[in-house]
C-alpha cells in the first residue's frame, strides 16, 4: 500500500513541476521526474533547508522539497535538449 501512495504522489508531483516548466508528458514521465527529483533534492536541497524529501516521508514540507528538485531536474534537461 505505501508504494502506491508513494507513486501517486510522486504523479501529481510531477505532474506540478511539468506544469510549471510548461513541458507536456505523460503519467510515467511525470512518476519518474518526481522520483528523481527527490534523490537529486535528497543530495542538493535537504542538507540546505534541513527537510527531507517524499523517499522519507509523504508531507508537506518533503513534497515542496521534492517538487523544488524536480523543477530543477527538468529546467537542466530542457537546458541541455536546447543545447542540441
């Protein structure tokens, strides 16, 4: 039950940050986006603001933190698709 929970939020996660960065994608892009989103915030973001991220707990402050990495996930893959 926790890994379906935890995939739902990490969908509407995504989904957040495709919709800020005004990218389209379907739900399994947005899943993965969010999921690594939270790693890379996991490395970056949570020592700075001393939260974690959805790999630790599923709320408030830990999706802010995990949407954060996913925005800058998907701003440096459209920096690097624009480099191309």
């Amino acid at each position: 039950m926790n890994l379906l929970v935890y995939l739902i939020v990490a969908a509407v996660i995504g989904y957040i940050a495709t919709e800020i960065m005004h990218d389209r994608s379907n739900l399994v892009i947005n899943i993965v986006v969010a999921v690594v989103g939270a790693f890379l915030a996991g490395y970056f973001l949570s020592p700075i603001f001393k939260v974690g991220t959805i790999n630790d707990a599923i709320t408030i402050p830990t999706m802010l933190v995990t949407l954060l990495g996913s925005v800058i996930l998907l701003a440096i893959v459209r920096f690097f698709r624009r480099r191309r």
